[in-house]
C-alpha cells in the first residue's frame, strides 16, 4: 500500500530483457532501509526488490517487469535513463499524507494541456471512458503514482473526460510533474473508494 506521496526521483540505469524486463534503479535513498522483496512503487507501479546495494543516498535497486505490466503502462517509460518517481510502500506508523494507493496503474492517460498557472503548473489530462465514472471534482486521482486532487472535469462525448490538475511547485520539483507537455502519456490509478461505490451503485441497482 502507498499514499501516492513520493520520496525521490530515480533513474533507470540498466535495462536488461531476460524472461521478464530487468531493471536496476538508481535512486537518493538509504539501501540499509530497502528490503529484499519490498515493495516500491515506481511512477504509479508496485513492483517487488529482488536485490539492492549502493550508499546512503545513492543506492540502486533491481526489480522485474513482466510483460503484462509493459503492456499496460506508459510507453517507453521502462528504457535506460528514463526518469521515475520513487515511494518506497507504506510502514505502520508513517503517515497517510495523500490517499490510499495500490500500485496498480487502472489505464494511460494523455497530457493535452500544461502551462503556468500563477506560480503553479496547470495539467489537463484526457483519460478514456473506463476511468470517467470514477473520477470527480475535488476527488483524489493518482498520476505517475504521485497523489493528487481533480481541480475540474469535463466530459466528453466518446464517454472520456479531461480533468484538471492544479501541480504546486514544490510537487512539480519532487517529482517528474514538472516536466509534463502535451501528448505526453501518464499512469493513472483511481481511487479506491470511488472503485468501490461505483461496485456498490451497480449491485444497488
């Protein structure tokens, strides 16, 4: 479990194409604090430690990536030297500083807006017809597993919707946010509770 409030930027620095994708991250963490077999989300999606080593804050981590999870995540964002947003998973005690977050990326979504807004980052996201139930203004949304609250919605007529974030410049610096353009693609994971209701409304009737 997550809280989609992410602790550091990592980079991929070797990808390695076995059974499964092979991936060594590099990351400013401590590994004395890194567990074989832990769980790291990694820009929206949980994936297992299978070994780990390096320095504090510069440590380096490898984990596998099964095809299913290539296929249903951005592309491209699994090469060498692609940037990561890093949350090492939940400790009892730790606080729950965003929303309840899986780790498992519900669907792609496309940038079709980001330009300033004040001082912060304003992004559009257009997200397909499957997710457009569950996402409402003022509702959280996780997006590059980073924990975020729908400014506004707009639904269109194929059944998607494009709804607007609000990215504040400390979010836009700790993580890859800041980097958004338009036609970029993004993980995105609906709230768990919104997935819930949503099952409930429909047994309800």
């Amino acid at each position: 479990m997550f809280t989609g409030i992410v602790t550091a930027i990592g980079t991929i620095a070797q990808a390695e194409q076995r059974g499964d994708l092979r991936l060594r991250i590099a990351a400013p963490l401590d590994p004395a604090r890194i567990d074989i077999g832990a769980s790291i989300a990694c820009s929206g999606v949980c994936l297992t430690v299978v070994d780990r080593g390096g320095a504090k804050d510069a440590a380096w981590f490898d984990v596998d990536v099964s095809g299913e999870t290539v296929s249903r995540t951005v592309p491209g964002m699994w090469a060498e030297s692609a940037r990561l947003n890093i949350e090492p998973s939940l400790r009892m005690g730790d606080e729950l500083g965003g929303h309840i977050v899986t780790g498992h990326v519900d669907a792609v979504g496309e940038v079709m807006l980001a330009e300033p807004s004040g001082d912060s980052w304003r992004v559009d996201i257009r997200a397909p017809a499957s997710l457009a139930p569950f996402i409402a203004p003022k509702g959280s949304i996780t997006v590059q597993g980073v924990s975020l609250t729908v400014n506004d919605l707009r639904d269109e007529a194929d059944g998607a919707c494009t709804f607007m974030l609000n990215i504040i410049p400390h979010t836009g610096e700790v993580t890859t946010l800041g980097a958004l353009r338009p036609g970029d693609k993004v993980n995105l994971e609906i709230d768990v509770l919104a997935r819930y209701l949503k099952r409930m409304q429909a047994l309800a009737g």
